[in-house]
C-alpha cells in the first residue's frame, strides 16, 4: 500500500506534468494562428500594394515623358515662334504646327510639379512595401520557430501519455471517459491511504 501510494503520487505528477504541456502546446497553436492570420493580411495588402505601384511607375513614366518633350520644346523655341499656321514648317514641311501657339504648350512648372509629386508618391509606396515585406519576414521566421517549438512539446507529450499509460495499465486504474484523470487519482489515493490505515490498526 506504501509503494502504490507512492506510485500514485507519482502518476499524479505525471498528470500535471502533461496537463502543463497541453496547456502550452496551446498557447503556441493560438499564437501561431493568430501571427499567420497577420501574414495572411500583410499578403493581401501587398499584392494590392504592388498594384499601385505599378500605376504609379506609368505615371511617373509618363510624366517624365511630358517633361522630355517640354525640354525638346524649349529647344527649339526660336524656330517655333517662326511657324505660322498654313505655311511648311521649315525641318519637316508640316504645314499644321500643334505648339505654334505658347498657350497650348504645358506648364513645366506644373509638369514638374506633378512628376515630383507622384516621384515622392511612388517612393513613399515602396518604403511602406518594404517595411512590409519585412514584417512578414519576421512574422514567417515567427511561425517557423513555434512550429518547431510545437513539434517538440508534442513529442514530449507522447512520451509523456506513453508513460502514463503504462502506469495506469500497472496500477490497475480504470480512467473513465468524461471523468477527470485527479478525480479518480484522489479516490485511489484515498482508498490506498484507508487500506494503509486499516493495515496499521491491525498490526498495532
């Protein structure tokens, strides 16, 4: 009876032991999942991300485009206050001159307003991108490292039940369904501690 109290102390240590481990293999499940939710959200907003940068870069492209022609424009500024609608031009004979007129030539300053603009927009959406990027990156390295930690707590709780089952199976404990594994302990303990009783009585 010494001996089987002993071994039930014992089992109940065990029993705490893995009721600790489930606990935390848990923990590391719940913030697992809560820190892939996360990446999955980061995903999502840089492939949207990604979308308007690609617009943005054809804005830009174009804007600098517009800025290549205003300063070809400004070029040939002398030669452009000589065209007169209805006569050749004198480099390619066309005899309609879209820029004869200085009203219908753009701004530069407004142009060059506009391409710095969206040149410091795409910037800004590339850093935000980046810094992104960098957070997933943490967040994976995150989830790689609980994983293992999850692998690893999971075996030693296999080890763990192996080892209680073979103690139950020894001491000849009956751990019924819906019934708590301390439960049933504390009533073998007690009925071991009566019987130890009872043995001491007789012997005094």
């Amino acid at each position: 009876s010494i001996k089987k109290l002993a071994d039930l102390d014992e089992l109940h240590k065990k029993f705490q032991e893995l009721q600790t481990l489930e606990a935390k293999l848990k923990n590391l499940q719940e913030s697992r999942l809560r820190i892939q939710q996360e990446a999955r959200s980061l995903n999502i907003r840089d492939v949207e991300q990604s979308g308007k940068i690609h617009e943005m870069q054809e804005e830009v492209a174009k804007l600098e485009k517009r800025v290549a022609l205003l300063h070809r424009i400004e070029d040939l500024d002398a030669v452009r206050e000589l065209l007169q609608d209805g006569a050749p031009c004198p480099l390619c004979g066309a005899m309609t001159h879209t820029y004869t007129s200085g009203a219908l030539v753009p701004d530069p300053e407004e142009i060059h307003r506009q391409l710095s603009e969206a040149q410091k927009s795409l910037e800004e959406l590339r850093d935000e991108l980046t810094t992104r990027q960098s957070r997933t990156g943490r967040l994976n390295d995150e989830i790689s490292s609980i994983i293992r930690d999850e692998t690893e707590l999971r075996t030693q709780a296999n080890a763990l039940s192996a080892e209680i089952s073979s103690r139950v199976s020894a001491l000849g404990l009956r751990m019924g369904t819906g019934i708590s594994p301390f439960d049933e302990l504390d009533r073998s303990r007690q009925r071991t501690r009566d019987t130890l009783q009872l043995a001491r009585n007789a012997t005094d």
